[in-house]
C-alpha cells in the first residue's frame, strides 16, 4: 500500500476537528484516567501522594517557582504511571508470553517510573532542607 494512502485512510480514521476532536479527545482522557484508577494500584498510589502532596505544597513558605516545581513534579508521577501502564497494555495485547524485548519494554517503564518517584524526593528535599 502507498504511503499517501495510508496516510489518507489514517486522516479518516481520524475523522474529526476543531472543538469536537476536544470535546471527544476529553472523553477518552477522562476515561483513561478512570481505567488507571480502577486497575493500576501504582497509579491509586500516586493519587493519594499527589492528594497530600500538592495541598502541602499551598501550606509550605516558598516561592511561587518553588511551589511550581513542588507540584509538577507529583503531577510527573502520575504521567510517567500513566506511560507506565500503557507500556504494559501494549505489551500484554501482542503476546502474555514471556520474552526478552516484552520484558525489556516492561523493566524500562518501571525504570522510568522509579527515577520519576526518586526526582520527587529530590526535588522536595532540595527545596525544603
């Protein structure tokens, strides 16, 4: 198949713009926050630290820049999670068969979410020592 022709069948899969591709765009966001909240116990874990955290951060005599970092950084938890899961989706529909790129592509997102969690510490810590 032609490239111009798959990128022509890709446009009409597409099949919306302007504010109804928002307002469906919403709809799936919104759904995949909900499809994290139910089945990934990380990403419930990450709520309930982002609950804690960004409230804290109100509390806390800093900057307005301090503050801002304080709370992207949880935010960033919570999307690397997201990356995270999506990751082992993805994996878990091509194949529930144990192999080494499979477990590669498992182990890097689980990586990328270890020094999310560790960047949270450190940036905490740096701004409240």
């Amino acid at each position: 198949m032609p490239s111009d022709s798959i990128a022509t069948n890709g446009k009409a899969m597409k099949g919306r713009s302007g504010f109804s591709r928002i307002w469906y765009a919403s709809g799936y966001s919104a759904a995949g926050l909900k499809t994290a909240y139910i089945g990934e116990a990380a990403f419930r874990q990450l709520v309930l630290l982002n609950l804690l955290l960004i409230p804290a951060a109100f509390m806390l005599d800093v900057s307005r820049v301090e503050r801002a970092l304080l709370i992207a950084v949880v935010f960033l938890g919570l999307i690397i999670e997201l990356l995270n899961s999506a990751i082992e989706a993805t994996v878990d529909r091509i194949s529930l068969e144990v192999h080494p790129l499979s477990r590669q592509a498992k182990d890097m997102g689980s990586a990328a979410q270890l020094l999310g969690l560790i960047l949270i510490v450190v940036v905490w810590a740096v701004i409240l020592l």
